[in-house]
C-alpha cells in the first residue's frame, strides 16, 4: 500500500515535470500582476506628445539600452493635415500627428502610457467635436476592458504594460464605432526590439505606415472630413505612406548604393491589404509581424493583412531610383508610392 502510494506521487511529480517543460519550451509567455487603469477627471499636466520613446514617422533610432520602463504620453486632439494639394483632412490624431508617433522599445520593457481627451479645448473644438477615445496596442497583453477603456473630453488615462513579443505592431482607438475612428487617422506604429538585438546592422532605418482615406467635403467647408458610407464600401479616396498622397516621392528617402535597409512596414488598413514591394530590387530578409522568429528570404513582395506588419531588409544595389510601392496598382495611382533615391 504504502509502495503504491510513493509510486503514485513519483509518476504525477513527473508528469507534472514534462507539463511544465513542454509549457517552457513552447516559448510561452509568462505574465504577472498588472496594475489597473487610473482614469483622471482633468487633463493632467504635460505635452501632447511626451516620452524619448515616441518618434515621428518616417524617423525611428533604437530604444535605449539603458532603460527598460518608459514614460510615454499621447494625447488626443483635433488637427488638420495636409494629405494632397488643396486637401485638408480634419482628423482625430494621437500625439499631434498623422499618422500617430511611433513608439520602439526592446522586448521585455515596461511602458507606463498616459493619454489625456483634449478634443473639448478651443483649438480642438474650432476642426471637430469633442467626444470619448481609447487607444489598444496590438503589443501589449492585457485586459482591454480595464486598459483600453474610453475617455471623456477632458479626462486622462493612465495605464502600463510590458512588450512581451518582438515586432512591429499597430495601435488605434478602440471606441465603437472603431471603424470611424480609425478613418479619421487614430492610428500609429510600435517597434518592439527583439531582447537581443536584429542579426544585421543597417545603413538606414525607417517607418512606412500605409493607410487607406476616405474623405468627402461639403459646400463650404473648409475641411475634407472622413466618409463612412465609402469606408463601409471600401472605396478610398487615398491609400497613402505615412499619412500623405505620394509622400516619399516628394520627400524621397535617401541613401546610397551599397547601404543596407531596414524599413518597419506596417498595413493599418482599415479594411485592404498592402502588397509591399520595391521595384529593382529584392528582401534578402524578412520578418513577418517584425519577430525575428519569422524569417523569410528572397521575398520580391510581402503581403499584410490590415493591421499587419513586417520587416524588410535589402541592400541598395547600385545608384539610381528605387520606387516602393503597394504592388496592388490601384492603391499605388491613390498615392501609396514613395523612393528611395541612392547616390
């Protein structure tokens, strides 16, 4: 009886043993107690746009390696942009910007994310209407209905979290209806590093959000305004890289022949996907959703779904003029094109 028992206790202790051991090697993610949400009745003190972290597209530099918990700070507002000539867009952006900043920080680090409604102020008030907004990272792992809760005009939001996976995610309001939201520009990227660094080094690095406009403007008005009725039925106005009709062939990137090129690409849709190429040359590289896990070679087009993304390396071959585009040509002649001119 008393051998039955020692051997009952043996077998469950090593089956429990091969249970956490498949848990450890399957690469799951462990995660502890997370602090909820602070909502604040005012607009606490501080920026539209604060935090060492949070960059301006197309412009990103590496997290720094000296700290792994960030301050970073987005506030809602109401703006115009220009998006072609003699179109401006009154959107709803995060940060002050469309598309909203980019935010890397290294697998593993803590983020502390403060958002104030400031969509009641006069400046706000004079291009939209105040309303509530909420923001929902695609990078963090969290209960949503606590973290990404909506706010009033003139409320703050307070929450952290940790980037667990590597990679390069979106981020958007979240509150119903999401799809006229996202349309009035309430979007933006977030590189997570992977904990060790990428294989390569690199010449460049830069940020392409692609997304789709829809826009309509009344008699009178001053400002082009989003169109559900044609985001219901897919029909863009625009499909644009980095928040403007043919922005990068105005403002091309540039380089030079023999540098290597890290683009972070990320599809926030809404609703179409990206089929991201660059004419005259080929992705030695490519990480699917930005994890260095997912590594593909040879590619000569990378599919994203909305809200997809990926990176892309390759080497500039020779000088000349290097054209990426969204391969699907109807988005392209809508203004999702842009060069790389190499010297």
């Amino acid at each position: 009886m008393k051998k039955s028992k020692v051997y009952r206790k043996w077998l469950i202790s090593l089956v429990s043993l091969a249970v956490l051991s498949v848990g450890c090697s399957s690469g799951q993610i462990k995660t502890g107690p997370i602090k909820a949400a602070e909502v604040f009745d005012n607009v606490l003190p501080g920026e539209i746009l604060e935090g060492e972290v949070a960059q301006k597209v197309p412009l990103t530099k590496p997290a720094p390696k000296d700290k792994n918990v960030h301050h970073v700070r987005f506030d809602i507002t109401n703006k115009a942009f220009k998006v072609d000539e003699d179109v401006y867009f009154a959107a709803w952006p995060f940060g002050g910007d469309l598309p909203g900043p980019t935010m890397r920080v290294k697998e593993g680090d803590k983020i502390i994310f403060t958002m104030a409604n400031r969509t009641e102020t006069e400046q706000s008030m004079a291009i939209g209407m105040p309303m509530p907004h909420s923001i929902d990272f695609h990078s963090a792992m969290v209960n949503p209905e606590d973290k990404y809760r909506s706010i009033a005009p003139g409320e703050t939001l307070r929450f952290e979290y940790v980037a667990h996976y590597p990679g390069v995610f979106m981020y958007h309001c979240g509150t119903p209806m999401v799809l006229e939201h996202l349309i009035n520009g309430m979007y933006g990227a977030v590189i997570v590093e992977p904990k060790n660094g990428y294989e390569d080094k690199v010449d460049h690095e830069w940020v392409l959000v692609q997304s789709e406009l829809y826009l309509k403007k009344e008699k009178g008005e001053k400002y082009y305004v989003s169109d559900v009725e044609a985001a219901k039925a897919k029909k863009p106005n625009y499909v644009v890289f980095n928040g403007q009709f043919n922005r990068h062939i105005q403002e091309p990137l540039k380089a030079k022949a023999g540098d290597r090129i890290r683009l972070f690409v990320l599809n926030t849709g809404v609703s179409d996907t990206s089929s991201f190429h660059v004419i005259g040359n080929i992705f030695d590289k490519v990480y699917l959703d930005g994890n260095h896990k997912n590594k593909l070679v040879g590619m000569q087009t990378v599919l994203l779904g909305a809200s997809s993304g990926a990176i892309v390396e390759f080497v500039i071959p020779e000088p000349g003029n290097y054209v990426f585009v969204d391969h699907e040509f109807a988005d392209a002649s809508m203004g999702a094109m842009g060069m790389i001119i190499a010297e």
